[in-house]
C-alpha cells in the first residue's frame, strides 16, 4: 500500500513539472576576473598584434528553457593593455580609440541563438567611438556549471567575430594595415 501512493505522487509531481514548467530568466553578473575581452591584428602581414582590456562590466539574462538571452558588456577602452606602454598609450589616442572623449565601449543584445540545446551565436551592436553597427558572436564552449567556490551557478563560455574598424572610424595607416580586428571575448557569469 505505501508503495502507490509513492509512485502517484511522483508521477503528480512529475506531471505538475511538465505541465506548470514555465520559462524563468536568470539574471548572471559578468565575472570581471574570468573575463577578458581581446582583439588580434597582424602586423605588416608579417605578426599578429594582440591586446586585451583589462577592465569590464556587464550583465547577461539568460532562460535556458525559453532559450532567450540579453547581453551587456561594458569595456573601458582606456584599459588596452598589449604589454607595450607607448603602444597602449597610441591605441587610447587619437588615432584609435580616444579614451578621454570616449572611455567606453558596449556590446548589447537580446537575440541569442541555439543549434538545438547549444547556445551558437549572440547577434547585437557594438557601440565604439559614438558609433553604432551590428556584430554578430559565434560562440563556442557554452556552458552553465555550479561553481564550488562561490557555491553559485555560473555560464560562460568563447565567443569571436571579426570586425572591419574603419566601420567605427577607425582608419590609422589604412590600408597599409588591414582592416579586419579579430574579437575574442572570455566571459563567465554568476548567477545573481
């Protein structure tokens, strides 16, 4: 006798779960110290130039189950660190990002993407130097975990898009340097 009222009452809850399961979005703040926003240019066509900036802020709302997502991401730009102090002090200046007329930049979206269950792509705008243009993020390693530290969940994972700088105003030693900036961005968030 006690083992059908067990297996009804499991099979209720069962049901109530399948039934009143509604989509929840979840509000993540962006880790700054598992986070890094990089770019990647070659050099003459003969190396590749490679930076990161070191101070970023964000939020994500994601609902898994809705598959439905909204991104922030707030970069200072007078944090470009190459490893090389006159070569940050020339990328914050007037030829590239002019850090003191525009110290940030932002990535903004509301449409994410799913091949299936796996999150793909994040499609929004990047606004630099004023301006504003779509970019599209192709994400890979998307993943949500429990963190054991913070005993929270957190969601992360690589996402990447090129990008034509001339589009922001970008144009310094055009075209003997390419165009075309390589965008890398590292990002986990924890569940707030």
């Amino acid at each position: 006798m006690k083992r059908i009222p067990t297996i009804l009452g499991a099979a209720a809850l069962a049901l109530a779960a399948s039934s009143g399961a509604r989509a929840e979005p979840v509000t993540y703040a962006i880790d700054p110290t598992h986070t890094f926003v990089t770019f990647e240019s070659l050099h003459f066509g003969t190396s590749t130039n490679r930076g990161r900036f070191d101070k970023k802020q964000g939020t994500v709302v994601f609902d898994r189950a809705a598959k439905t997502g909204k991104v922030e991401l707030t970069i200072e730009t007078g944090s470009v660190n190459t490893g090389v102090a006159p070569f940050n002090q020339h990328l914050t200046g007037k030829d590239f990002f002019r850090s003191d007329e525009f110290p940030t930049a932002t990535f903004k979206s509301d449409d994410f993407q799913f091949d299936g269950d796996k999150l793909s792509e994040v499609a929004g705008t990047l606004t630099l130097l004023g301006k504003t243009h779509p970019v599209v993020l192709k994400a890979s390693h998307f993943n949500c975990y429990q963190n054991p530290m913070l005993k929270r969940e957190v969601c992360g994972g690589d996402f990447e898009t090129t990008i034509q700088r001339s589009q922001w105003g970008i144009t310094y030693a055009l075209p003997v340097q390419p165009d075309d900036i390589r965008l890398l961005v590292q990002v986990e968030a924890v569940r707030q």
